[in-house]
C-alpha cells in the first residue's frame, strides 16, 4: 500500500524516511524481485553441492519455474532425465515449502 504522507512529501520535494526511499528503490529498480529469488537459487545450490552447483547455475525463477544453464552435456542430460527431480524436491525441502514446481535445464552456449 502506498504511503500517502511520503508521496506528497516527495511532491513537495521534502524529505521522507530512509525506509520509504529504499523501499521505493527496490521496487523500481526490480531488485526486490531478484532478492526474492536468492533464496531459492541458494537452496539449489546447496541441495546440488558444491562440484555440481558450479556446473548447473540457477539463472531465473519465475511463477514457480527455475531456470538452470547447465555448462557439458553430459551434466545436462543427467540433470533434465534423471536427477533434476531429485534436487528439486530437496530444494524445496530446504526452503520449507514448494516453491519450485519445474525446473527448466538449458545447455549454457559458449562463445
């Protein structure tokens, strides 16, 4: 909800509260979103490990979708046909809820 008071301060050109311009940052910039998200790309690191993690890196999640690149083929086709349940179960184990309901693996492109 907005805050009535700040808006017409900043109308004015006043001052407002700490809070209210960082709230206001994050919600315009897009970085509250992109906060969010940290947990889950944590809980997927953490449920892959350290070797596999570094090799299938959460780029994006979206309405419950997660999206991993994922660095050789080979680690892509374990993770898209075998494992990637797997890991996403426990995932959502860590995070105490089913946030991730897909994931969706993508073959990183070198360049």
């Amino acid at each position: 909800m907005p805050d009535k008071r700040a808006d017409t301060e900043r109308r004015r050109g006043g001052m407002t509260s700490m809070q209210v311009a960082m709230n206001r940052f994050l919600q315009d910039s897009g970085l509250r979103s992109r906060l969010r998200d940290v947990a889950i790309f944590k809980a997927w690191r953490d449920s892959l490990g350290i070797v596999l993690a570094a090799r299938a890196r959460p780029v994006a999640f979206h309405e419950g979708v997660l999206e991993v690149t994922v660095q050789s083929a080979a680690h892509f086709q374990e993770l898209s046909s075998f494992t990637g349940e797997q890991y996403r179960l426990k995932a959502n184990r860590r995070l105490g809820s089913e946030r991730i309901r897909k994931v969706v693996f993508r073959l990183e492109r070198s360049t």
